[in-house]
C-alpha cells in the first residue's frame, strides 16, 4: 500500500516489510529544540516517569519501558500515553527510551511477549514491531520518535516473579535473530539491555550468555545489564546500569557524591563502564538534575536515567 510519506525511509520499510502498513502515514514535522544541550555520546532518559493529568496509570506505573511496549488492549489509551511520553523525553532532552521485550512479573498489565503464546515457537511480528515502532498503528509514533532524535533502548528480560521463564531461556537466540529483521529496517537500536534487575533471577553467567548472544545475532549493538549490586561488574557487557542501594523515591536524601561513590564502587570492582539508573524518582527537580549531572561528569559513565 502506498504511503503518504516524504520520508525515504518509510517507502523502503513499506516495500520491505508490507504487511505492518494498512494505513497511510503523513509526514512528521521535527519537534521542537529541547532546552540545553544534548551529549550525543550519552543514553540519556527518564526511567520513572511523573503522572500526567487525567492518566489512566498512575505515577508508581509510569516507567518508560512499561509505556513503551506492554500490551495494552486500551489502544486509544495507549497511543496517548506513547505520544506524552515521547514529546516529555524529548522535552527534557533525551535521546532513548528503554523497552521490556518479555515481562513477567506477574502483573498482567505489565505482561508482554514477543511469542505468539507463551514463552518460546513462533514470534509475534505485530508485537516485535510494536516494540521498534513500525508496525502499522504506531508508525506515526516512530516517525516522530526519529524525528526527535529519540532512539530505543530494548531490554529482553524483566522479572518480578523470581525469574519465571526468564531464569535461562532456551528460546533466546531464536527470539534475537527474530529481533535482528527488525533491527535491519529499523535501524534506530544502538543499545541493548539484557536484564532488569538481573539479581533477581539470574546468575551473572547467564547475563554474558545472553551478552553473547546478543552479540552474535546483533552484533551492530553495544550491551549493558541493569543490576543493584557489585556482584555482577565483571559481567562481558559495555556498561552495567546501576541502581541506587536506596529507593528512587527517596532520592532527594542523596546527595551528587553518594551517587558518584556508588558508581566508583562498580568500576573499582570491574565494570568497562557505567550508566547510573534510577536514583531519583522525581527527575526534574533540581537534586535529581545535580546527581544525574555529577555522575555524567565522571570518565566512565556513559549515561543517566533519571534527570540530568
């Protein structure tokens, strides 16, 4: 079908991939100038998000990895909540948005699956271009994504319920050379993310399995893991993305030298590098911004996710 596109990209993605496009999609004007400058060598994103007025989630749901690709049966509510989600990152400049690929942490509006049933067989395209942005109902969503200089940040496993399936996947290298298609006409993927708080439900050997295979089906992509204790620096991943040992909510207690201290922890116990990840829940405010700031301003950290 033919789109009413200017974007070059978009009449290639259409030739190559038509079954996600049975609707037209008009061209998507840039966004405008975020405030201050935008390190282009930094993942930058708010990974807790503040409420939005007359939102059916409510702030203690509002991650951007949850917004981004649960599968929501409220399409209207959902598309509304992608469209505030990427114009407020691009407002506060910046430039990814992390997306959970499997969850299943029990909470059946945080479950999503790349699977057409379960866990493992046949892939769903819908839901794994979903995830990238292309598939015909969010196409308009991915466009002003890129024209925003937003990329993605998918994470492949997240767990609350004690690792579930997700504890050593037999299915994982199957899923990422599904991914990879995706990744090729896509093309906005720099970074991967193995875990979310890893310890929770696997062994650091199992993360350099999983970096490994991620390494093998996509190798264009760099890798980190999302963890809350030094025992996982030494994992073969780019980064580790360290939680705070307090909770986000209580981050306005913290000073910009304890979180610099925490980060220091993981690079004097072996981590490559490091991106500090959720310190601070309120990622606007003025504390928020001095620790995100202070934790960028190191050699090695290569991100902030919660204010800068």
């Amino acid at each position: 079908m033919n789109i009413d596109c200017t974007n070059s990209f978009y009449a290639w993605l259409a030739k190559t991939l038509p079954k996600f496009f049975k609707c037209k999609v008009q061209p998507v004007p840039p966004g405008p100038t975020p405030p201050g400058p935008v390190p282009s060598d930094k993942l930058l994103t708010a990974f807790l998000l503040p409420a939005q007025a007359g939102s059916k989630y409510t702030n203690d749901q509002g991650r951007t990895c949850t917004l981004s690709s649960i599968n929501d049966n409220d399409r209207t509510a959902m598309t509304k909540q992608r469209l505030y989600l990427a114009d407020y990152l691009h407002g506060i400049g910046a430039n990814c948005i992390p997306m959970v690929i499997c969850n299943d942490d029990g909470n059946r509006d945080n479950y999503c699956t790349p699977f057409k049933s379960g866990w493992g067989g046949t892939t769903n395209g819908d839901f794994l271009a979903w995830c990238f942005f292309i598939d015909n109902d969010r196409a308009m969503y991915g466009a002003i994504c890129q024209a925003r200089g937003i990329s993605q940040l998918p994470v492949l496993f997240c767990s609350e319920n004690n690792g579930g399936p997700f504890s050593k996947p037999d299915w994982a290298e199957q899923m990422l050379q599904d991914m990879r298609l995706f990744w090729i006409t896509h093309g906005n993927v720099k970074w991967i993310c193995t875990h979310l708080e890893a310890e929770k439900f696997v062994t650091p050997s199992e993360v350099n399995r999983i970096a490994g295979l991620v390494r093998k089906c996509i190798p264009e992509v760099k890798v980190c893991v999302h963890a809350t204790n030094t025992s996982f620096a030494k994992c073969d991943v780019d980064a580790i993305a360290v939680q705070m040992p307090w909770h986000p909510k209580d981050g306005d207690a913290h000073t910009p030298d304890e979180v610099v201290k925490v980060l220091q922890s993981y690079l004097d116990a072996g981590a490559k590098q490091v991106i500090c990840a959720e310190y601070n829940w309120f990622s606007e405010n003025a504390t928020a911004k001095a620790q995100g700031r202070a934790a960028l301003a190191m050699s090695k950290c290569i991100g902030a996710w919660n204010g800068f």
